[in-house]
C-alpha cells in the first residue's frame, strides 16, 4: 500500500473504540478525507495534541483508491491555533466555514486554492482581534468562487453597465444582478441595496486580513448574512440539508453581539 505525504487541516475528530479516533481532514492533494488514527487516545499515543481539530499537520498515510478511510501513520503540527479554541466567537465563527467545506467538499478532488483559502481564514481569524465576522464573510465569498460559482458584482445581467450606485435585484439562480431599468415584470430576484452590493464586490476580492479592518454597520452585516446564506444556500447542494442550514443560521444568530 503507498504511503503519501501531504499537509491537512483536521475539520472534525471523532473516538472510535477505546482508542483510536477518525479524523474528517481537508488536503491540498486529495480534497476531504476521512483518517483513521490507530491508538491515537491511548496513554502511548505519540501524537500528543497534534490530532487536534483545526491544526494544520503534516501527515503521512497508507492510501488506497476507493477505500472510503484512509489509515494514518505519521503526523507532525504545523500550526495549531490557541486563540481561536479559547475563544467561543471565534469557535463559532470557524465552525461555519469547516461546516461549509466538510459539507460541499467531494472527496478525492483536489482544490490547493481551497485548502490555501481555508488555511489563510484560519491564521487571520486567530490573529484578528476585530473584523471577525467579515473574515467569515470573505471568506464564504471567496470559497463560493472557488467552488464554480462566482457571483457578478460590477455589472447589469441586462444592460452591462455598472449599477452599483444603486439598489438593484439579485438573482441567485443566474448568479447576477439587473438594474432597477431593466427589471422584467416577473422576476423572483431579491432586492439588494447599492451599500451591500459594493461591500460585497469588496469583500469578494478583499485579501482576509483587509476585511479584518473593517465592520458593517448592525443592518448592513444582516443584509449581507443574508445574502451570503441564500447563495451558499442556492448553489451548494448539501446546504439545502435543513440541519445544517438551520445550524448555520443559529450560529450566524449567536453570533449577532460579535462585531
Ligand atoms: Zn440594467
């Protein structure tokens, strides 16, 4: 059986029998995986705190193709992040982005943007002291880009010309927006305001330690919450699972004292 090596973020860790645990991982090389780690919470365990969700590890393993899990044999800790569990903000706000990627991510596809993505909003948030949440929300954006489905900011859907000093009506099935002048009779878009709209296309290019910087006021965050939500929400599949959307939605709620 080969072994590989590759660097891992731990999305998730669960006992298994009296001393091993399962690890759901997020790679560079191989998407999400799920690990076995053999006796990783006996008294001998080498591992220490390595195995740890959240830290990122270099880590070797025996993999084999179409095995469902794959069996850990080393692991050693690049970052882990301190701050972050001892801050139950913080926690929450981590939980939603590793809830997004063990979600939607398949297993087996590789997206290195992704994991760097992830990896970055982990090392900002533990750094960060303020802008909290619009590192989530960056970060959301910017993983819904990555996953295929880019939403268009700068532009009219219909007339192509830049609205983003106005109100306009957002269509979250096709991804963009029209104008107020181009608006056909029936449609279904939700209106967004021309504040949100400009936050958004800043928040979608926005290095995450930028956005850090700064923070909406009260109704602008919930407006963008919102928005965000609806289109993670309409394009990635398993967010339709009305557990996790209402997971999602309380911890956004939880989170309302945060700035
Ligand atoms: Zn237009």
């Amino acid at each position: 059986m080969p072994l590989c090596k590759t660097e891992a973020i731990i999305l998730r860790s669960r006992k298994q029998g009296e001393t091993s645990k399962l690890l759901s991982v997020y790679t560079p090389d191989f998407g999400r995986l799920s690990i076995m780690a053999k006796g990783a919470r006996g008294i001998k365990s080498h591992y220490g705190g390595v195995l740890e969700p959240l830290n990122h590890i270099a880590m070797v393993i025996y993999k084999k193709e179409g095995r469902e899990i794959q069996y850990l044999s080393q692991a050693d800790l690049f970052h882990g992040f301190p701050d972050i569990h001892s801050q139950l903000g913080k926690m929450a706000l981590v939980a939603i982005a590793c809830e997004i990627v063990e979600r939607h991510e398949i297993t087996g596809h590789s997206n290195p943007a992704l994991f760097r993505l992830l990896l970055r909003f982990l090392l900002v948030t533990e750094a960060s002291s303020q802008g909290l949440r619009n590192i989530l929300r960056a970060f959301q954006l910017q993983y819904i880009e990555l996953a295929g489905f880019k939403p268009e900011f700068r532009r009219c859907q219909q007339c192509g010309q830049d609205k983003s000093d106005e109100d306009v009506h957002f269509d979250f099935s096709n991804g963009g927006y029209r104008c107020h002048s181009c608006l056909g009779g029936n449609s279904i878009a939700a209106n967004l305001s021309s504040a949100a709209l400009k936050y958004l296309m800043f928040l979608s290019q926005a290095p995450l330690e930028k956005s850090a910087a700064h923070s909406p006021r009260a109704a602008l965050g919930r407006e963008l919450d919102w928005f965000i939500l609806n289109y993670l929400r309409y394009h990635i599949e398993n967010l339709n699972e009305l557990h996790t959307l209402a997971y999602l939605q309380q911890l956004q709620e939880n989170l309302q004292k945060l700035n």
